[in-house]
C-alpha cells in the first residue's frame, strides 16, 4: 500500500510554513520578496515558485491545491499548471524544506511522526545532514546557483560572477583535520558576505569553492568587489595556524554568455589563471 499524506500531516506543513514568515512583512511585495528568495535558495523551480506567487503564498491555498494534483491553471492568474506528478513532487520538497528549516526543534519531530505515521520511511533525524554544519549546509548549491543565472541572462540582466576557490585549503583539511576545515570555510563565507554588503548572492557549488552572482554589477565593479573579498581573507586567515587564501575569477554577462553552464565555464577558467599566483584576483 502506497503511503498517503492525511489532512493532519497537510495541516501541520500549513501551519510550519505560516509561521516561518517574518510578522513585520506587511505588504504583498514584501511577502513575495521573502517567499521568491526563500524558495529560490532551497532549489524550487521556477515554474512552482512563479505559480505560488499568484496564489500571494497563501498556503491555506496553494498545499491543497497541490495535493489534488490541480496547481495553476484555472486555479490562479496563472495561465499554466502544473503536472499532477509535478504537484506532488513539489508537495515532497516543501514537506523535506520545512523538515530542514526546523531541524532539531519539536514541530519538525511532530511532522516527522505525523509522515511515519502516514507510511513514509524516513531517516532517522540525527543522520540528516549530520556530515555538513549547518551554516555550509543552509548556502545554496550549484542547481540553484544555475538556474538564478540562467533566469538573469533569459531576461538580459547586467550580471557579474566571481569564482572562488581558497588556497591552502587541503593543508587545514589534511593537518588540522575535517572540523577545523569547516570552520575555515564557514570564516570564509562570512567575510564574503560582509564583503558584497548585501548586493549579491554566496553559493557554495562545490566543496572549498564558493561563487557570488552580483546583479547589476560590470566587470570592473565586479573586480573591486573580489579585490575587497581577497582582502578581508588574508586579513582574517580562516584557516588558523595555516595559512589560507583565496584566488577568484571575475566574469561578466558582458561577453555576451546565453548559458549559465557556459558562463560558469569561463569562470572557472578565469579562477585558475588567479590560482597560479595565488591570493589573487583575474578579469576575464
């Protein structure tokens, strides 16, 4: 027998995410802001995130709508919809995005049992991301990251990309061991965060390699901002007894890239002429 989410388990996700909004979001624009960027950094596509949207994230709304496979369409303002196979995929990851943003706390064990009861295996909680800090955890990835710059350059927006790879990074791994190596790059994230001053987004696509996406921001714009994030860096030295750096490749939706895979291509590119030297940055 298949497992099947009850009205209870439904309820339960309904309430979890009503309450993850901000009480001092007042206005529709802010609530769509929250719930875009929200969505958006835990992997959502596009399409679901577009249709949720007319639904104003109302989730009273938009969970039973999923659940009866009937999303969008003649549902909302929206012209398309949503496969039923779609609508239920959807429904999973919202059920596995609400697990991890409450993870360790009661309502996620309360929805937990309210899914094994419902017939769903899940693993037990303390092996869920157990292997990643939370903080690493919590930086979206590389299917995010490709589809925020896919979005950009489809609608022709000026973009900048930096990537990141940290120097001396293998030597805090391999001497100072797996948890200090966390710590080093959770420092470097940090400092990279301060150093956009909220202009940008951090993705961590890969192990000790992070990538900023700068909205609006030329090449050149885009090279203070990675000379200031080198700085702050060195003069931190995340990696504690040893010393760690970072190299960082800049490139631009200037080139005129249509592709995100090939954007992100020439920046890796670009990195690794900054590798040779080190502790530097390079302008493609």
């Amino acid at each position: 027998m298949e497992p099947q989410l009850s009205q209870r388990t439904l309820g339960m996700l309904r309430d979890a995410l009503d309450k993850m909004e901000p009480h001092k979001l007042h206005s529709t624009l802010a609530i769509h802001e929250f719930w875009k960027n929200k969505l958006f950094d835990a992997g959502f596509p596009p399409a679901f995130i577009d249709i949720a949207s007319t639904y104003t994230f109302r989730w009273s709304k938009i969970i039973p709508d999923l659940f009866v496979g009937k999303f969008g369409g003649q549902n909302s303002y929206f012209s398309d919809a949503l496969a039923p196979s779609l609508c239920e995929q959807n429904l999973k990851q919202l059920l596995a995005f609400t697990l991890s943003a409450y993870r360790d706390s009661p309502l996620a064990e309360q929805l937990r049992n309210a899914l094994i009861s419902d017939g769903f295996e899940l693993k037990p909680a303390s092996t869920v991301d157990s292997s990643i800090p939370a903080e690493l955890a919590q930086i979206p990835g590389e299917k995010a990251l490709l589809s925020d710059i896919q979005q950009r350059l489809d609608k022709k927006e000026l973009l900048s990309v930096l990537y990141v790879d940290l120097d001396g990074f293998k030597a805090v791994n391999d001497t100072l061991g797996h948890a200090e190596g966390d710590t080093c790059l959770i420092r470097v994230a940090h400092r990279m965060s301060e150093a956009i001053l909220g202009k940008g987004k951090l993705y961590r696509p890969h192990g000790d390699e992070f990538v900023m996406v700068l909205p609006n921001f030329t090449k050149e714009e885009a090279g203070c901002t990675a000379q200031r994030i080198r700085s702050a860096v060195d003069a931190d030295n995340p990696g504690g007894k040893l010393k760690v750096t970072v190299s960082i490749g800049v490139v631009s939706s200037e080139s005129g890239q249509t592709k995100a895979e090939a954007l992100m291509e020439a920046a890796d590119k670009v990195m690794y002429v900054a590798k040779k030297m080190k502790n530097s940055v390079a302008i493609g």
